[in-house]
C-alpha cells in the first residue's frame, strides 16, 4: 500500500482509533534487515505501537514542541479519539516559512 500511494507511512486504526504506525523505516528494520518475507510478517508485529497525538486545537507551536522532544517526524491528530489527520516535519517546514514571511510584514506594516 505505501508503495502503490507513494506514501512513506501509514496509521494502523481499529474501528478509526489508531493503535499504531507502519513506517518505510519498519518495513527495513524489521522486514529488509532481517531478511524476512513480507507476507510472513503481521502488520502487529510490524507496526510502531508508540506514537505521539495531538489535537486540531493544538497550536503550530504546540505540535513543533512534541516532535522536538520526542525525536520524532509525524504527530496523530485525533478528534474525539478518531483520526482526522496526520502532521509530519513536511507539512510543517511548508507551513512555518510563509507565516514567518507573513507575520514580518503584517509587523513592518504595523511598525510603519
């Protein structure tokens, strides 16, 4: 499925609660590396079961904080234990430079 999506990872859900993330990096770590047969391997036994969550309330700065702590790439957004959406480092590096750009002029605007 990753490779058909062209997507490098993908929230595991059981009915829309996720209870883990299967990463290009697991499929390597744990298939390629091990010389295993991928349709031997469950996706239990595969998938990351330690993940990181925050809200659509959360702020930008909030999400950025909790990757940086844990040293990881993608924040779950969960509404009512259901997932709505996925942030990762991607997103965010697109996001920040054109608020910052945005921001600096509404200031200098201000200023003047």
């Amino acid at each position: 499925m990753l490779k058909e999506k062209e997507i490098s990872f993908r929230a595991i859900q059981k009915e829309s609660t996720p209870i883990g993330l299967v990463t290009e990096r697991d499929i390597i770590r744990k298939i390629a590396a091990e010389d295993k047969k991928s349709s031997e391997v469950l996706i239990e036994d595969l998938m990351s079961k330690k993940f990181k969550l925050v809200k659509p309330e959360d702020s930008v700065e909030d999400a950025i904080q909790k990757m940086l702590n844990n040293n990881i790439r993608r924040l779950l957004v969960l509404d009512n234990d259901k997932l709505v959406g996925v942030i990762t480092q991607t997103d965010l590096s697109s996001f920040l430079p054109s608020n910052l750009l945005i921001n600096g002029v509404i200031d200098k605007i201000e200023s003047d």
